[in-house]
C-alpha cells in the first residue's frame, strides 16, 4: 500500500493559492501510474496526498526560502 505525500507551497497556481484542482488531479494520477508502471502497485491501494504550506512555513539550507531565494538567484 504506497502512501506518497507531496508538499507544495501555496505560492504557485492562481493568485498565489496553490496548485488548482485540476492540477493536484493529475498529480494524484500522475504518480499513481507511475508507481503502477514502475513497482507494479495497485491502484487501487496508493494513497497520494498533496499538502500545502504557506511559503513562509518553507526553509531551505537553513534560512526561510524567501531569504534563500534572495541569495540564491543566480542558481534558481
């Protein structure tokens, strides 16, 4: 029984909300196919669940990713 859970920032998608419906649809299809094609895992047992957090909540290499972003914008 596959259990992903995939976390995005609530920044992408329309007016910065998050990913739309129809996007986490085919994301919630996407790797279900994907675990289907790749491990052989039963559809009808993977579990995908999309979280979204508020950029603020979001840290990378120590630092909030808003911070990292800053310091980084040559190498994104």
């Amino acid at each position: 029984m596959p259990y992903v859970n995939i976390q995005v920032t609530k920044e992408s998608g329309t007016h910065n909300v998050g990913p739309t419906d129809e996007q986490k649809r085919l994301l919630i299809a996407g790797v279900t196919e994907l675990l289907q094609n790749v491990l052989n895992k039963d559809p009808k047992t993977t579990h995908v669940v999309i979280s979204e957090v508020a950029l603020a909540n979001w840290g990378v290499g120590g630092v909030p990713v808003i911070d990292y972003r800053a310091q980084n914008k040559e190498s994104i």
